[in-house]
C-alpha cells in the first residue's frame, strides 16, 4: 500500500524545516561576514563553505520533496525502490541536516556573529 504512516511524513516535514532553517541561517551568515569584513583571503573559506551548506541542504529538501510527491503519486502501491529511496533519503537528510547545523554553528563561533 502508498500509504505512508503519519510519523514517516511529519518526519520528512521536520527534515525539511530544519533544512530551511539550515539554509536561512548560512545566507544570514554569509551576508553578515561579508558586510562585516568583505570578501578577503580570510573570509573566503567561510563565504564558500557556507554557498556549499546552503547548495546541499537545498538539493535534499527537494529530494525529499520530490520523492514524497512520488510516493504519494503511485497509489494504489508504491514501488520498493520509491520506498527504499525515501528511506535512504532520511537517513542521508539528517546526517547532512546535523552537519550543517553544526557548520553554522562553527562559523558563527569562528566569527563572533549573534
């Protein structure tokens, strides 16, 4: 059966929120070091590493978006591999969601930013 349990889709929900706030905060990030200090040798490694997260955190929220949508587009069944690829999308979202969270962390640290 397509349909998924109500835990699997508030998960990919709450994945997706912190992917937004993951991106919200490394373009806040990035426009205050630049405001800040420019676009110097110091401050490259930061801007690029932070134009990175926000690209990786953009392209699974819509992977999981997108593989949501199909899961929810093959009624009456869905595929195993529909369901395999969410399921590794998950895993791969949050191990990706807890590493920018952590990078933004970092970087706001490293630069003294509120």
């Amino acid at each position: 059966m397509a349909d998924l349990s109500e835990e699997t889709v508030m998960l990919v929900f709450t994945l997706q929120k912190r992917l937004l706030k993951i991106i919200n905060e490394a373009t806040k990030l990035a426009f205050m070091i630049f405001e800040q200090f420019g676009e110097t040798e110091e401050t490259t490694p930061e801007l690029d590493e932070l134009q990175s997260l926000r690209e990786r955190a953009t392209s699974y929220y819509i992977r999981l978006y997108r593989l949501l949508l199909q899961h929810s587009e093959s009624q009456p069944t869905a595929t195993s591999a529909t369901l395999d690829l969410l399921v590794q999308s998950i895993d791969r979202t949050r191990a990706v969601a807890d590493a920018g969270e952590a990078s933004n962390r970092e970087i706001k640290r490293n630069w003294n930013l509120s």
